[in-house]
C-alpha cells in the first residue's frame, strides 16, 4: 500500500505547478523543465484523487450493505459498486506504483546501436544484416531517423559489423531490451542437404550521451591517425583520415574510417566512445544499487541469448519472458515488433514493483 502522504504530496505538487506556470512568472530556463513535470503528473493526478477518496468512499458504500433496513436490490448495486470500487483502487495503486518508481534518465535519449555477426560465419553476416534492416523498418515505421556511423560489409550483403545513430522520440526505452545475443535457425542458401544451421549476431544498444552528460578531459584520450584501408576505404587511402581514439583511463578504444574527412571520423568516433562510457558508468552504478537483484529481463548484457529466430517454424521466441510469436516474417519486417517490446517492458516493469515492494 502506498502511503497517502506521499500521493497527497504529488496532488499538492501537480496544484502548485499549475499556479506557477498559469502566474507567467516563471524563468525562461526553467519553463520547459516544470511544464514536462506538470505534464507527467497531469496522466496520474486523477487517479491520484481517487486513491486518497476511496476509503470515504468505500465508506459510504458500506453503510448502505450494514443498514439493515437496506432493500435487496439496493445490497444488490451496493456489493456491485463495492466491487468495482476496489478493482479500480487496485488499478490505481498499481498506476501510481509505476509513476513513483524511479525513473530511468536514459529513457528518453537517442541511442547507439551496435550489431556485429557472432558465430556462424557468412551465415552469421547476413543474420546481422537482417537485424540492422528490421531496425531500420522500426524506425521508419515510427518516424526515427537512422544515421550510419560506421559499417562493415561481408560477402553476399552480410555485415561483420554496422553502428548506427537513432533519433526521435523515447528511443532508449523502446530499444533497451534489444542488447544481447540474437540467434538464428535457418537453412542457409549454401546449404546442398537441407540442414538447419544455427548461427548469431550480437546487439548493443547505447543511450547516446551529450557533452553535459558525460564530461572527457582532453589529457585522457590518445588519438591516433593513420591511412584507411579495406572495403570502403580504398577511395581515402592517400592520406591519413582515418581516426583511433583511446580512452586510457578505461582502454576503451574506438576506430573511425568510414569519411573521407579526418574531423568528421574524429567527431563520429568520439560519439561512439561517449555512449560507451556513459553506459559503462551507468552500468557500474546500478551494480551497486543492486547487488542483491537479479533482473530475469537484462538491459545490457551482451553475452545473454535473448531470443531466437526460427524460420523452419516461422516464429520468434524471447526466452527471458518465455514469450514465442508465430509471426516471424511479420517481425522482421517491424510489424508485430511493438508487441514483443510492449511484452519485455511489461515484465520489466512487474519486475521492478516486485523489487520496490
């Protein structure tokens, strides 16, 4: 049960932000900041208020089932009210749970996303291009912008490894659940006999941070150049464009030669090393705020299988919620990609009220 003070402190919150921000006084600066947060309450506020009424309410109605002189019929639509009355508290409590648990400051970010083919050879390479376009179809469909950052190609159209940039609106919430290994069951096209074959690709999502997230000093990165070569290089190999910038305190390391420019590969790479850094602080930070829980859902863990591909069956399994859709080609194409997404946040949530209680 939540306390009622603290929910009387959100109506009492939601009341005073609605007189600042109708008083036409506030700072320009801090406009934006209390109307997202008058926002956010305005979803709960009422059942807020129906929360704090329901034990006069509940009250009321039970006066009319202890009066003894009460007809049937009234007993009757009192119990029925009664009952209604406590599902939508229920309902509510639940609701409001959700809205005090603590929020994820990534949620609302763009993100990084990073697929490289695992085991399976070419077959493994042309799974990671299959990844990257259904993401590109998602995001299409929702109307996010893609920017390539950096890609690898293989034989036959598969890729060993592609980096993209997503922007638009709650990216990180919708792709957070994505990171881990991805496997596929399949007969390959080179395959003669028939046989299935299993291969895997690998999916990090990053919230993308910004300068003010994240601050780098200078004497930390060593920065190297040299000549770009390989598929996708060859044009830009007279002169030392490509870029590697190392974080030494971390060794954490990136290399950029998709541009022809050295600044633009400097700017995409220092990108790159920005989300990795700020998911490796997030991530040591909630490793400490909960070394005693384990979460069955994950958001980070690269070497996690979390689902599989089955084309001879035509379906897509997440085994971290037990959750299979008969709807593989649908999926892939980004269609029936929302319902597993709203499934694993679902979960996740559950997860978290659970923890909180």
């Amino acid at each position: 049960m939540i306390p009622l003070k603290t929910v009387k402190e959100l109506i009492n919150k939601h009341s005073i932000l609605e007189k600042d921000l109708s008083s036409g006084k506030i700072d320009k600066k801090l406009f934006a900041e209390k109307s997202k947060e008058y926002a956010d309450l305005n979803e709960i506020i009422s059942d807020a208020k129906k929360y704090i009424s329901y034990e006069k309410d509940r009250s009321e109605i039970q006066k009319i089932l202890d009066d003894k002189d009460s007809d049937i019929e009234l007993i009757k639509m009192a119990e029925t009210e009664l009952n209604d009355l406590k599902l939508e508290n229920e309902n509510n409590e639940k609701k409001l749970k959700l809205f005090l648990l603590p929020k994820d400051e990534a949620d609302k970010k763009n993100a990084i996303i990073e697929i490289r083919a695992g085991t399976g050879g070419l077959e493994a390479s042309l799974f990671a291009a299959d990844l990257y376009k259904m993401y590109e179809k998602v995001s299409h469909k929702k109307k996010w912008s893609v920017e390539l950052i950096s890609i690898s190609k293989s034989e036959a159209g598969g890729l060993k490894e592609v980096i993209a940039s997503i922007k638009g609106n709650n990216i990180y919430s919708t792709l957070k659940y994505e990171s881990g290994v991805h496997r596929v069951q399949r007969v390959p096209d080179t395959e003669t006999q028939g046989r299935v074959h299993t291969s895997a690709a690998t999916v990090a999502v990053l919230p993308e941070a910004e300068e003010v997230d994240l601050k780098i000093n200078d004497s930390d990165l060593r920065i190297d150049v040299f000549r770009a070569g390989g598929p996708g290089g060859q044009s830009v190999n007279t002169t030392d464009s490509a870029v590697r910038i190392t974080h030494i305190p971390t060794g954490l390391t990136v290399s950029q030669q998709d541009e022809k420019s050295q600044h633009k590969n400097k700017s995409k790479g220092m990108k790159i090393l920005r989300a990795r850094l700020y998911e490796l602080e997030r991530s040591r930070i909630d490793k400490e705020r909960s070394q005693d829980r384990k979460s069955k859902i994950g958001t980070g863990d690269r070497s996690e299988r979390i689902r599989t591909y089955n084309f001879p069956q035509g379906r897509v399994t997440d085994h971290r919620i037990n959750l299979t859709l008969h709807k593989l080609v649908e999926f892939l194409e980004g269609e029936a990609f929302d319902e597993m997404i709203e499934s694993l946040t679902l979960q996740a949530q559950e997860e978290s009220l659970t923890n909180l209680g």
